[in-house]
C-alpha cells in the first residue's frame, strides 16, 4: 500500500487520513485508483484542479485526501494546509442557481461570515444534493482568485466516511469580468436615472416657461381690454368645473384650463377707441369687434403643443351659437369644438355677472337663470344642464375670485 501511495503521489506527501488508517480496502483501492486518475489528469496539462475532500458524516474539519498541485502554486500552501488555507482565504461563495419561473439564474452570494455560520448546513446540502456547484472567491496572497467548484459527494455508510470528489477550475478572469460588468451595468443605470430626471426636470421647466409666456399674452390682451385679468381668472375654473363635469381627463381639462385664458388674445388687434368705447357699438365696430376670433385664431395658429392647438381653436369659435345664428363660421350643434361650447357658457356667464363700461353687474342667480334661458338657442343644452348641476361650485368660484374684468 505504502508502495502505491507512494506511486500515486510521486515527490509529493500523502497527507491524507484514509490510506492509512482503519478503513475498508475497497474504500482505499477506489481512493487509490480516484487519485491515479486525477494524477493523470494534471499530467497531460489540464486546467482543472482535481482534489478529493474527505468529512465524517457526524461533523468536524473538512480535510483533503488529495489536492491538485496547481492548487498550492494558485494559494501558495503546502497539501497539509489545502482545507485550513482554503477556509481562511475564503471571501465569499457564489450559487448559481437555474430558476424555472421565470427562465433566469439565481445568484446567491454568501460572504465569509454566512459560510462559517452555515458550514454545516451547506455540507448536509451538498450531501443530500449529491454534488456541489458553486464558485468561490479567494485571497492569494491579496490578489482575487475565483474558483468554480463542481463535486460529486459519495458516501460510504460502511466506512462511516463522506467524499467530495471535485474539480477546480480558475475562472479568476471571467469573473473579473462579470465583476465590471456588474460595475458598469450600475454606472450606466445611475447615468440613465441621471439623465431621465434631468429631461424630466427641463420639460417641467420648459412646459413652465411656455405657461408663463401664454400666462403674459393673456394679461396683455386683459389690460388692452381695460381689465385686470380676473375675468380670465374665473373664466379658467368655471371652464374646469362644467370640463370635469362633462367627464374630461384629468389631462384634457388641464389644457383646457390653460387654453381657456387666450380666447380673446385677437382682441389685441383691435384699436382702442373701438375696444374701450364706453357706450353701444355701431354695426361697423360691431363688425370690427367680430374679427378678434380670427385674428386670433392666426396669432395661434401652426403651434405645435396641443395647449395652442385647442387655443386656437377656442379662439375661433367661442362666439359660435348652438342655433348656428353666431360668428364667425356660423357653426351649429356639435360642429361646434367641445372646448369651445364650454367657454362659450362660462365666458357669457362671468361677462353677465361683471361689470362693464355699458352695463352694470348682474346678480350670480340671475346670471344663472339667463344662461338657462339659452339652452339650445345660445348653448349646448347637454353643458347648460351640467352647468345647473355645478351652479354651488360656480358659487364658490364667483364668491372666491375678486370681481372685475
Ligand atoms: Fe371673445
Ligand atoms: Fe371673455
């Protein structure tokens, strides 16, 4: 036996428990020929490290029959130290892990601590499972070293013994590489997130600039008009209200809210003497007050957002009558856009209820029964009944917003 030891170890030590302790010779002749074939193995060049690892089933050290000579130069030990040496090197322990559900790798990582603390319970895995297929991270003398392990365990109850038969194979390069991969991965995620709330930063500021620049067109056309620009204030959330009312998106009232304010931008070409004339206007200004919805239609026209868009088309049509008897196109019914049928209830309803340079203000009910009266000759009848629905809210909105053009 010693001869065979010998031989199957050339210059190298056995250093080993079973060859030479009180175990079965069939155990020892597997043991022997395992050894011879591993032997083999490094000697036509193999990268893969061969060992034999050997435990007893109740517990205690792990200890190595046979250890691959590519093993020590990799950690620089001698075979006596190969288990104490591996243990103390050890930084972490991958498994990966093949998930049916959905079709991915699972990638459990266990660092230093959870290997010593789960020793046990990983050995009676690997026992039960038949094999071992993980890969570990090592210390060699401060330098990573990875190394995948894949082992078949073998007990042998008559023996009262447990050996991992395994192979090494130095992956230190791919896993390097999956690490700045991972590196990478993450940079990139944090570069995108990064980028992501930067664009979504200038479109906010963006969208709030071209709000603001809306908002001051609309203040220029309130003031040419001899307001202040709270007719255009409660014109906006009457509109709101009888838009939700009517069942419009969160989306689509928010542009309506917005658009709203420039229905009378067209008005800016309209001179004053005919604007601010205090009392009744001719037919001819009369005619000349009705061009506003065309001039303001083109001052809007060809822009891009939707916000301009139903502006535009705000712009144009909101003196249009349900009876097809109002200006400029003469539209009736639903020809007439939506969002213009809604200003037009809400812009005639806080002109009734303010004051004006001919007429003095009217009282909040009797505004009310007004648009009533108009239902399906002036407006939609479907929005002056939403309207009606709406007249506490329109209440608070009128009691809230100062009064005034
Ligand atoms: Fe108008
Ligand atoms: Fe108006």
């Amino acid at each position: 036996m010693t001869e065979n030891i010998s031989s199957s170890f050339g210059k190298r030590k056995y250093t080993g428990r079973i060859l030479s302790g009180p175990y079965s010779a069939e155990l020892k002749k597997n043991l022997l020929s395992s050894i011879a074939h591993f032997k083999a193995l490094e000697g036509v060049g193999s990268p893969i490290i061969p060992y034999i690892a050997a435990w007893l089933p109740e517990g205690g050290h792990i200890w190595y029959e046979y250890a691959g000579a590519k093993l020590q130069e990799l950690l620089g030990f001698n075979s006596t130290g190969v288990a104490g040496a591996l243990r103390d090197n050890i930084i972490t322990r991958c498994l990966y892990r093949v998930q049916d559900q959905p079709p991915t790798i699972d990638k459990i990582i266990l660092d230093k601590a959870q290997i010593e603390r789960l020793r046990d319970a990983m050995r009676s895995m690997a026992e039960r499972g038949g094999g071992v297929d993980a890969v570990y991270k090592f210390d060699a003398n401060g330098r990573p070293l990875w190394l995948k392990d894949l082992a078949r365990i073998e007990m042998h109850d008559r023996d009262r013994i447990v050996l991992s038969y395994g192979t090494l194979i130095d992956v230190t390069k791919e896993m390097q590489l999956e690490e700045t991969l991972v590196e990478v991965q993450s940079e990139l995620k944090f570069h995108k997130e990064n980028l992501e709330s930067l664009v979504e930063e200038r479109s906010r500021e963006l969208k709030k600039a071209h709000l603001d620049v809306l908002a001051r067109l609309t203040q220029a056309t309130a003031f040419r008009d001899g307001g202040t620009g709270s007719h255009i204030k409660r014109l906006s959330q009457y509109c709101a209200v009888l838009g939700s009312s009517y069942g419009l998106s969160k989306n689509a009232n928010n542009v309506l809210f917005h658009a709203v304010p420039m229905h009378d931008v067209g008005k800016l070409g309209i001179a004053d003497s005919i604007l601010q004339k205090p009392g009744p206007l001719s037919l001819e200004e009369f005619d000349i007050i009705k061009t506003h919805c065309q001039v303001g239609s083109d001052l809007l026209s060809e822009g891009q957002s939707t916000l301009l868009q139903v502006a535009q088309s705000i712009a144009l049509n909101h003196h249009e009558k349900w009876d097809g008897s109002g200006y400029p196109q003469g539209l009736a019914n639903r020809q007439i856009p939506l969002a213009s049928r809604i200003t037009s209830i809400c812009d005639v309803f806080d002109a009734l209820t303010s004051e004006r340079p001919y007429k003095k203000a009217w009282h909040f009910d009797d505004a009310v029964e007004e648009v009533g009266r108009m239902r399906e000759t002036y407006f939609d009848p479907n929005l002056v009944d939403l309207f009606m629905k709406e007249v506490p809210q329109m209440r608070t909105i009128y009691q809230r917003v100062p009064l005034g053009q």
